[in-house]
C-alpha cells in the first residue's frame, strides 16, 4: 500500500552535470542536478539565482554540460561546493575551448556545447532552455552504432533528496523488448 509522503518532485536520480561558463574572462564550473529533456533538440538546466556562474550564461551565449563519471566526482563535488565568488575554479578541471566558445572539460568522457536559447525565471531559481551545438565524446563510450554507450560512460547520477550520489547499472533490457512478457 502506498502513503503520501507529501508535496515534492521526486523525479530523482538526475545525472551529475559540471556547466562550464566563462565568468569574467574565466571558466567557471558549478555542479547541476537540475537537468531536463524538453524536446529533440532542448535541453534545460536550473540554477538557484544567486549562483555566480549564472553572471556568464545569459541569451545567446555558449555554454558546456559535462558528464560527470566516478573518476571526476570529487571535483564535481567541490565545483557544487565552492563559490566562484569566493574561490577561483578556473583550473578546477583541465579545460579547452569547444569549437562554439565554451569552455570544455577535456576529461570527461561525454561533454556539450550548447547555446543559451531562452531563459524561464521561477521563485528563486534560473532555467535555462539549451540547445546544443556539439557533443564530445570519447571513442570508447561510442558504440558501433555511432551512439553513446552509457553502460561504459557510467555516469554518476545525484538524488538530491537524499544528498547522494548513486552509480548507474547495467543494462537490463532493450526498448520494446518486453511486449510479449506477462510479467
């Protein structure tokens, strides 16, 4: 039997984003868990307002999502840890500049560059529409298919209401594969 255990979003797990922006002339990285699907070809991510990186995204500029994996999650963690206002995390992470502008972190396994497309203001937070211009990623999460394989990418998902990070599993089955299953 289920309870009502009250009014919340519990879409949780979300995947662990590292957005890189340039701030003042320089990277900046904060960690996301706000992150969503909104079409083919839209993306969305959602920033409390007081967050410094939000000075360098706005309307037209150019943005990177970064795929976080075990290997990055302790920088990941420390970008959601400290300010930019407070602490400068331009050398955070080993970076190059995208082909779009963005800054990109050159370790992980699975980044975009993606174009600020609109901007949705709500209580307290700042949700910006992407959409993205270019996807880096590493050979060996590419499958023979030319798609990303996640299973290898395994990337490290949040579950913020918790305050956990949790690491993906194995594949457990194929789309439309369980028509036929009675179970």
């Amino acid at each position: 039997m289920k309870k009502n255990i009250g009014k919340m979003v519990a879409l949780y797990p979300m995947p662990v984003v590292v957005v890189g922006a340039f701030v003042e002339d320089k990277p900046n990285w904060m960690l996301v868990a706000h992150t969503g699907i909104i079409g083919h070809d839209r993306m969305m991510i959602s920033s409390a307002a007081p967050h410094y990186t939000n000075k360098g995204i706005s309307l037209g500029h150019m943005i990177s999502l970064n795929i976080i994996d075990k290997t990055l999650l302790a920088k990941a963690d420390k970008a959601g840890s400290v300010s930019g206002s407070k602490e400068d995390k331009s050398e955070l992470f080993n970076w190059d500049t995208g082909d779009y502008s963005a800054p990109v972190i050159t370790d992980s396994k699975l980044s975009m560059e993606c174009k600020v497309v609109d901007i949705y203001e709500s209580d307290g937070f700042h949700n910006y529409i992407l959409q993205p211009v270019a996807v880096y990623a590493e050979d060996l999460i590419v499958n023979d298919r030319g798609k990303i394989d996640y299973e290898k990418l395994s990337p490290v998902l949040f579950d913020m209401p918790n305050y956990e990070y949790l690491e993906t599993g194995k594949v457990i089955g194929k789309c439309l594969s369980f028509l036929g299953n009675k179970e």
